[in-house]
C-alpha cells in the first residue's frame, strides 16, 4: 500500500487545459485520501503533465522529467501525463531515447484514459468521475515556474553538460523575466485564473491541420453535452454576476459529435438572465465568419468580453499546406474590427515562417495586421515548429524556413503589434506574456 504524499505539478508552459487538467489531477488525489506536498524530494507519487506542441516545450518539458527523475525518492512512483506522452512518440531526439525509453520506474498515463494512474494508486473514485477544476490557482502557475528554473539549474548542467545548453541559454534570462511573474498575477493572468473560472465543455478537435500534433494526444472532439454544461454554467452563477472562460482544445469543434454547434452551446448562456461574462477559448477564424450574424447576435448580448481566435494564416497558399481552410480576408478584418464596438479583448494566434513561406506570403500576413483598426486586438505570433509525425513535417521537410528567419517574422509581427497599440493600448497594456516572448526571441536572436 502506497504511502499517500503526492507531488503535483505541469512545467511552466504549457495550456491553460494543460493546468486544469493538473488542478483536476490535485482534486482526484485529494478526494481519494492522498496529501499533496510542494516537495518533490519527499513524495511517494509523483505526477507531472509535460506540454510537447512545440520542439522547445517538449526538449525544456523531458529536461524537467529527468530533473525530477534525478531529485525523486528512489521508491517513488513516477507518472507522466499531460500532451507529452502521446507527441513525438517515434522521435529520435535523444533526450527522450534516454529519459522516457530507458528510465524504468515512468507510467505515462494520457489525457483521454487515465485509467493506469486509477490502478497505480487503487482509486476509490476513478479519475473520469471527478469533474474538471473550477479554475486554475495562480499558485500553481508561480509554482510552476519555479520548478521549471531549477530543472535547469546548475545541478541539471553538471548532470547532462552540454545536452541541456539550447535550454539553458533561453532561461539564462531569469532575472530578467522574474519580475513578469508577479505581473502575471495582476494582469495577463486575470482572465485565465483570477477573474475567470473555467468551464470545460469538450476535449480533442474535429480538424486535421497538417502541423498540429496536439491530436495525437488529445483525438477527435469529444463534446461535454449541453445539458451537463448548462448544469454546471448555472449551479455556479451568482447573483453580482461570473467571468467563465469557455474551454475546449478547439471550441469551434463543439457539438460536431453529438449533433449540435458551438452556436447552439452559446446561445443559452448568452440569454440567460444573469450578470455573467464569457471567455472564449481557442475559437476558430472560419467558425466565427461561418456563423455569421448567428454569432454578431451573441456577441449583441454584451456577455462575451475575449475571444483566443486561431487564425494562423491569411495566405491562401500557406493554409492550404497547413490544412486550413482560406477565410475571405475583408471579411475577416470587418468582422475584428466590427467587434470593436462592444469591446471585446481579442487574442490572435498566428504562425510565422511555415514550411515553404515566402517573404511575398508573410507580407500578406503583415498587410493584413495593419488593416485591423480594433485597439482590443493583439497579435500572438509563434515560430512554425515541425513536430514529429505531422503531414507538415512528412510533406514538407525539404520547404522548411530557416529557424532564424521564422524568429525573426514573429519578432516583427510582435513590433508590429505594439506599434499598432501604442497610442491606445487598452487592456494590454501591460501583457508580461508579451514581453516574456519578445524577450525569449530576442534572446533566440543573439
């Protein structure tokens, strides 16, 4: 019988599903009889949720598992979950040729079936009967982060030398991002853990973009249905009014397996008589076009106050590589810039230096970010990073962009942002994720 001290913890990146799937990890052990502990040397179990969407989150995610491989009770139970078990699972990187395939003592138990980790420890409440967190606790996030400084620290250098140097040089930038931690409790972090609660409505997406690897953890859309969603919307509504930040790895692919829409999942929640807010999470480019004046209807109500939309590309040529469907450019920046009227915050997801981009397809990706008028609109760039077993990396590995040409691409689109916000910067004003990013590509850059 195992001792009941558990450790708990996901790396400091990582999505915010990642962390609530790491608060509903805490809630299951804690319902089951298990005591947490913030000492990772002192626990009989230990759990981490690694994020792998990226080549660096995956390496930086496999040099914290042999941290704590280094650093665990020689006896402690040691079980890995989150996107990293499932991504990159043929990889020939050598980090996890010698942490996940020739360490014994791992179990990696996935996001969709954690039924391994419900034997390790004899639950007597299985994992999938315990609801998903409420919210993610900004102690966790800061928790986090200092876990992931001292999987590279100097200790980590002696043990693997230079194996570990692209890592290390990246977060050799500590002292100067620290103090965006503290900020990330005020600030960017309000609508993720402080403001909002989480409201997990589907797992898994019914899209097949050519770079993603996400899939492979996380499968098709797996919707949560309406009813149960709405139990839970109005068991935890208040009269003075909610924030609920409306989650799901793909929230335009609600429904699409239960016979519904995303629409249909708004709706309700939109008409209610409450004083709630929403958040959407993760939502689609052609989702919100498609849906049309369905979706300015919702918007109408004055609920809806951020949307995370995914619009990677603006290029017809570039989204058909990625498997992405062309969205009529004028439409698109009437539709951001008609949402300016009801204030609504607006976070948009963009991929610089995708196999085979040109410097004509990325300026069409420039020209369009400075056609968006909204001051409430704010462009998040990210390098292109093939992942292991991906069409796009199958497809077009002899088209890959230089890594420092797509570096620089994102570094520009962030400039540009700030440009665009500078004499009106709204709310994100004082966004540390920007900053931290800018930072790390500069760093990237030298």
């Amino acid at each position: 019988m195992l001792t009941k001290t558990a450790w708990v913890s996901n790396g400091f990146y990582g999505c915010i599903l990642n962390f609530n799937h790491t608060m509903r990890i805490k809630k299951y052990l804690s319902i089951n009889g298990w005591k947490l502990t913030e000492n990772l040397s002192h626990a009989d179990l230990i759990i981490y949720s690694g994020c792998a969407v990226f080549n660096f989150y995956e390496k930086k995610a496999l040099a914290e598992v042999d941290y704590i491989l280094i650093s665990k009770k020689t006896d402690a139970h040691f079980v890995v979950t989150g996107c990293l078990p499932q991504i990159n699972k043929k990889s020939k990187i050598s980090y996890k040729q010698k942490i996940l395939s020739d360490r014994a003592g791992i179990l990696e138990s996935t996001i969709r079936d954690m039924s391994p980790l419900d034997k390790l420890i004899q639950a007597r409440i299985p994992f999938a009967q315990v609801p998903h967190a409420n919210s993610v606790d900004i102690k966790q996030g800061k928790n986090a982060w200092n876990f992931s400084i001292e999987a590279i620290n100097e200790k980590m250098l002696r043990v693997r030398g230079k194996a570990y140097q692209f890592v290390y040089r990246v977060f050799s930038t500590t002292e100067k991002m620290m103090p965006f931690v503290d900020e990330l409790s005020n600030s960017a972090s309000d609508w993720i853990s402080k403001k909002y609660e989480t409201l997990v409505v589907g797992v898994g997406c019914s899209n097949a973009c050519s770079y993603c690897a996400i899939k492979f953890s996380k499968g098709n859309i797996k919707s949560i249905p309406l009813e149960s969603v709405m139990q839970q919307y109005f068991s935890r509504s208040r009269p003075k009014g909610k924030k609920f930040l409306i989650l799901s790895d793909d929230l335009g692919s609600w429904g699409k397996d239960i016979d519904s829409n995303w629409i249909e999942l708004l709706k309700p929640m939109a008409k209610a008589n409450d004083k709630n807010k929403h958040g959407l999470y993760n939502l689609g480019i052609k989702d919100i076009i498609e849906a049309g004046d369905d979706f300015k209807e919702i918007i109408t109500y004055r609920k809806i106050d951020f949307i995370m939309i995914a619009i990677q590309h603006v290029n017809p040529d570039v989204l058909k590589r990625m498997n992405r469907p062309y969205v009529d450019i004028d439409r698109m920046v009437d539709m951001i810039n008609w949402l300016a009227e009801y204030k609504v915050d607006l976070l948009g997801h963009f991929i610089c230096g995708f196999a085979g981009e040109t410097e004509e397809q990325y300026a069409d990706l420039v020209n369009f970010i400075k056609r968006i008028k909204n001051k409430n609109f704010h462009a998040y760039p990210f390098p292109y990073s093939p992942r292991s077993g991906t069409l796009a990396a199958k497809a077009f590995l002899n088209d890959e962009v230089n890594k420092k040409v797509a570096l620089k691409r994102a570094h520009q689109i962030m400039r540009l942002n700030r440009a665009r916000l500078l004499f009106n910067p709204g709310r994100w004003k004082q966004l540390p994720i920007n900053l931290m990013h800018t930072d790390i590509l500069k760093k990237y850059l030298r």
